[in-house]
C-alpha cells in the first residue's frame, strides 16, 4: 500500500515509529507536511500539491495534526477523503475532538462519566458557575489549551474567581472542571484501535504537580485497567468517531470520568510503558481497513 503521513516533522517519536512499522510491513510512505499542501477543489477530479508534487494514488492517510493547525490540516485532511483515500481518523470526528466543549457535550449526552464542568462567557456568571460545579478547588482549562498548557488548579473560591476573570478579561474560552482529589495527581491513558483498548498507561504528575501529561515531567507506568474502564474509553472514542484515540480517564468514587479524548496520541510513553508495538498495530488496522474502502472503490 502507498500510505502518507500528515505530520509536520518526520523526526518526532511517533512519526518515525509509523513510518518504521509501515516499511517493516512492505508499504511505501510518504510524510507530508499539511501546511505545504495546496488543495484543487472542484466536482470533477480534486486534487492535492505537495512542493509542487501532485499526490496521487494514495491507498491512506494517517493524520498527526497538531493542534495549532489543525483548521488547515483536517482542510487537507478532508480533501484525501474528497480524493477516496482511506483516513485512520476521519477530519469530522478530529475537529470534533479538538473542540474540548462540544466532545464533553456528546460525551455527556451519551451518559459518559466525566468530570462536573461549567461553561461561561461572562464575569458576573462565575459565582453562579463554581457553585453550579460544585466550589472550590475547581480545575480551569483554556478551550484551545494542549499538553496541560492553559490548565490551572484553584484551591480556594477566590483564586477561582480571579482565575476565571483574568481568563474572560483575556477574551479567553474556558471551562472549569471540578477536582477530582481521589485520582491523586494521576490519569489512565487507554489507547484504541477500532473497537479494543490495545493498551493502558497510568500517568502519575511530578511531585507538587497535579497535571500528569508527560510533557510536564510526569511518569509513566503500565497499569491494568478494570472492564468498565475499557468499556467507557471504548464507547468514548466511539461517540468522537474515531479509529485510533488516546482516552484519558480520572478514577474516582463514582468510576472512571473522561477527562479528555486525542485524535493524535503520542506513541512514546505507551510504547515504553507497555512493551508493545503500538505503531504496528496501527499499520494492521490500517491494512485490513484501507484494503476493504479500495476493494468498494474498484467496485464502484
């Protein structure tokens, strides 16, 4: 199969490992950086540039968008799917994700478990909203935020309070999340392919550290997950529409609570936490996924 990955550098942890286990398996790959590509759009044959480069006969796509891209990357994105091309994650269900507000909507719909959380706009709404979340201490989350950037633990109603203000005066969007002080500073990181939590990982934040992202020095250990555990991050990438995601989940007294799902989960911490080859098993789903939407479009 011709595969490409949609990653802005070849070199990082998780978009060597792909192109490694694709190459192992006898595919050719080619990355390509989203915010290089052109787009012909139009009803006859869409089309694709790459530094001048048309990109053609694509069998799938596996989409690494960063955050900070990702309005111009699922575009891109969109547009292989426009062409036929097989998408691992589809751009519907990555911007669906990204939107930290409108996921904990759908999750929440579905009867998620999820953490208490509050959504305002305006500064004399937020003695009603912490009440409404349950008081302090209450977690802040900047909307656009990522690797436990824009994300801030007030202990007390008033730090809340100047927090949350200081965040609107910003023109900032936020939401604010009670704390759930059993989890201990630590968070399950499931990760799905298809239908299966492949593998799970307890982060466990630094010493005086309540965020436990990795990029943020926390540690990493492999942990056994109870089946409703598996059964939530499952249904949770599910409700997302996603094929491969990164389900974190806060265990507390009332179960496991969705703190956040990722469309592009980083393979370095589960892979060495785990032992297992995560990226090969992306490359399988892919193949037996891909085949089948190549096998429909020849039909057709």
């Amino acid at each position: 199969m011709k595969i490409g990955i949609l990653s802005r550098n070849q070199s990082l942890y998780s978009t060597s490992r792909l192109i490694e286990a694709a190459e192992q398996r006898g595919h050719e790959i080619k990355v390509i950086d989203a915010l290089r590509c052109y787009m012909n759009i139009n009803s006859q044959k869409p089309s694709i540039h790459f530094k001048g480069e048309d990109l053609v006969d694509f069998d799938a796509v596996i989409p690494r968008i960063g955050a900070s891209v990702t309005f111009y990357g699922t575009a891109v994105l969109r547009q292989f799917e426009m062409m036929g091309v097989y998408a691992v994650n589809e751009s519907i269900a990555i911007s669906r994700s990204r939107d930290k507000l409108r996921s904990m909507q759908l999750l929440s719909r579905k009867c998620i478990g999820m953490p208490v959380t509050g959504f305002a706009s305006k500064p004399d709404d937020v003695k009603d909203l912490l009440d409404m979340v349950g008081g302090a201490p209450v977690v802040i989350k900047l909307l656009e935020g990522t690797q436990g950037i824009g994300v801030v633990l007030a202990e007390t109603r008033k730090a809340a309070e100047s927090v949350i203000e200081a965040f609107m005066g910003l023109k900032a969007n936020i939401m604010v999340q009670e704390y759930i002080k059993e989890a201990g500073g630590a968070d399950i990181r499931c990760f799905v392919i298809g239908d299966k939590v492949i593998a799970a990982m307890k982060r466990q934040g630094a010493e005086g550290e309540f965020r436990s992202n990795l990029h943020r020095g926390g540690s990493a250990a492999l942990v056994k997950i109870t089946p409703e555990e598996r059964k939530t991050a499952v249904a949770a990438a599910k409700i997302m529409g996603l094929s491969v995601a990164g389900v974190d989940l806060l265990r507390s007294e009332r179960g496991p609570l969705v703190m956040e799902v990722n469309s592009s989960p980083g393979l370095e911490g589960i892979e060495k936490a785990t032992g297992k080859d995560i990226a090969g098993m992306i490359i399988e789903y892919i193949e037996k996924h891909a085949s089948k939407k190549t096998a429909l479009r020849s039909q057709g």
